[in-house]
C-alpha cells in the first residue's frame, strides 16, 4: 500500500471506528497531517480528555498519553509507539526518593522540599510529587507554578529537567544547583535533578556565534530545555506554543534560528529559518511513530486487540492528578 492510500484508509477507518488521532509538534510530517489535533503534551492532553470518541490514537510519547489516563481515566488511549522519552527515563521512583534522601543527608528535612516536576515525567514520578504536596509545570507555566510553590517557604526540588530549573531560577533571580555538583543545596532556593533532554543538549554558543557571525541581525529562539549559556544568549526563550507565536509575529524577511526539535522547526516557516545546530536535532522517541504503525494500532481496535493500550493503575492516576490539578487550580 502506497503512502497516499494508507492515509485514506487510516480517515476510514478512524472515522468508522470513532477513534481520534492527536500528533505532537515534533512528529514526523506523515503523522502530524493525519491529525485532528496537534500541540504540545499538555494542550494534546486536555484536548483529548475532552473529545467525545471514546478511542484516542496519540502520536507521542509515553508520557503524553499517561497524561490523558490521568486526566481522563474511562478513555482509551492506544500509542502506535510506545517510545518513552529519553529525559522522562532519567527519573523513575526509586532515583527521586533517592535524591530526597540525599537532601536530607545534607541536613534538608523532607517536610522542609517542595517538588516540582514538569510534564515530562512518568505517572509514577507524578504521583510521588503529589504525595508531596508538589506540582507538575510545562516550559510555558513553570516560572508561575515555582513563584507559587516557593510561598511555601520551602526548597524546591525540580525534576527531571536540570536546564529547564536552571533556567528558570536564572530568570527568577534564584540560587539553584544540581543534585550532586558538589554544592550545598541549602543555599539553593532550587535544587535541580540531574536529568536532561538530548535533543535540546545539541544547541551550543558556538552555534549561536556561527549565526550571528553570519547574519549579525539574526534572532536566536530556543527552548529553555536548552542549556543555561545558550538560552541566556538567545533573543526570545519559550515552550513550542510560545516559539510557533514569536516566529508567526516575525516579518517574513526577518531571519531566525531555532533551537528545538528539527520536526517542529521545518514546518514553521519555509523563508529565513535555520535550525540552530549543524547536527540534524531529531528526537528519536518521537520520530519512531510512522503512518504504518497508526494504521497498525487502528487495525488492532478494529479487531478487538487494542494494542498498545495506555494503563495506570488508580492509585498511580489519583496521585498524579493531585500534583497536575494543583497545576491547572494556578
Ligand atoms: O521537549 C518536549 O518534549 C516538549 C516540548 C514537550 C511538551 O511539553 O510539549
Ligand atoms: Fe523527551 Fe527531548 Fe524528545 Fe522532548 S525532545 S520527547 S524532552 S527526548
């Protein structure tokens, strides 16, 4: 079956089968085409808690599709992949009460952390952040939900990005460190996990120099799950929602370099936009979902099988939900 009549198929059958189909920002084109919805994990996930068909194919990470379960437990949600992300892996339970403990050790009680984790994490993390006390934040909302969280008068411990803290500590004006860099945490007001994402790791200040070198009035826009040197020399620092609106608002001759996943980045606009590295920044977890796997998963609810079906247990589910309805009450 050629590309054109799969796709066809595939708004048969999903048609026929009331399923509807979500894709990420950094899917492959083939994917994000066949979509009834695009956008990032939590705008996908809301949509999707919302949408009346009963069956949810989402094109994404592991992590994105736990996020409609918890949000929307009766729902189900099938992923033709189920590619975790490769920050998301970084943490599990284990690492977190881990890094608890070794904040205690360091003379930080544990009534005395507040966690926040971002979106990209596990249920299970989820939940041990709820059980807390703590919060989930995306890049768009993590500044408000950290302001909020600190009125406690606690110490924040940020999972798992360590640049997306950073980051945000740097903007906000706040002492953060990295779990075991050899610094006290006490004298931090956000104490980083050490986990990152590969993909953002690529962009350099080599390579915002090599631009601005080569069109002095280049814009630089990245993604603050970038490193701390490279966003702060960047122009404009946001989510993918928040980088898909700066570069819109853009005249077209104004020339931009975007430090985000190359899926995203090719698609935004065709004239005077460059990808802010000489490496291809693919994600490979997003980038393992393809047309055939989509119509794969749809054959597989047709006959009953749900492959690839999304479970979180309830007590996983009610957790996590505390820690992202705290999230959505801001
Ligand atoms: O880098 C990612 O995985 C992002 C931007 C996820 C998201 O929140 O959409
Ligand atoms: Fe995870 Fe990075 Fe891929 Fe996003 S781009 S899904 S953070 S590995």
């Amino acid at each position: 079956m050629n590309n054109q009549t799969m796709k066809e198929e595939i708004l048969k059958l999903k048609e026929a089968l009331h399923v509807s189909i979500v894709a990420h920002f950094y899917q492959k084109d083939e994917v994000f085409e066949l979509a009834d919805y695009v956008g990032d994990s939590l705008q996908l996930a809301q949509w999707a808690a919302k949408d009346a068909n009963p069956y949810l194919i989402f094109c994404g990470v592991g992590f994105m599709g736990q996020s409609v379960k918890i949000l929307a437990p009766e729902k189900r949600v099938m992923m033709p992949k189920i590619a975790c992300c490769a920050m998301a892996r970084m943490i599990d339970v284990e690492y977190f009460d881990q890094n608890v403990a070794l904040l205690e050790q360091s003379g930080i009680a544990k009534e005395a952390i507040l966690p926040v984790t971002y979106i990209n994490s596990s249920a299970e993390v989820k939940a041990a952040v709820g059980k807390m006390g703590g919060y989930v934040c995306t890049s768009a909302n993590a500044k408000k939900i950290i302001t909020k969280a600190l009125e406690s008068g606690k110490k924040i411990l940020f999972v798992p990005d360590r640049c997306l803290g950073q980051n945000i500590a740097k903007e906000m004006g706040l002492k953060s460190c990295v779990v075991g860099d050899g610094s006290d945490p006490k004298e931090a007001a956000i104490i980083c996990y050490n986990g990152f994402c590969s993909v953002h790791q690529l962009f350099d200040v080599e390579d915002i120099a090599f631009y601005r070198a080569k069109y002095p009035d280049i814009l630089i826009a990245t993604h603050p799950e970038c490193k701390p040197e490279v966003c702060e020399q960047s122009d404009f620092v946001g989510s993918t929602s928040q980088i898909i609106a700066y570069v819109k608002q853009l005249p077209l001759e104004q020339k931009v370099a975007i430090g985000t996943e190359y899926n995203m980045i090719q698609r935004l606009r065709k004239e005077n936009t460059y990808v802010l590295s000489s490496t291809k920044p693919e994600c490979p977890t997003m980038n393992e979902t393809t047309l055939q796997d989509v119509y794969h998963t749809l054959l597989s609810i047709q006959k009953g099988r749900f492959e690839n079906e999304m479970h979180i247990s309830e007590e996983t589910r009610k957790w996590a939900y505390e820690a992202l309805n705290r999230m959505f009450e801001l």
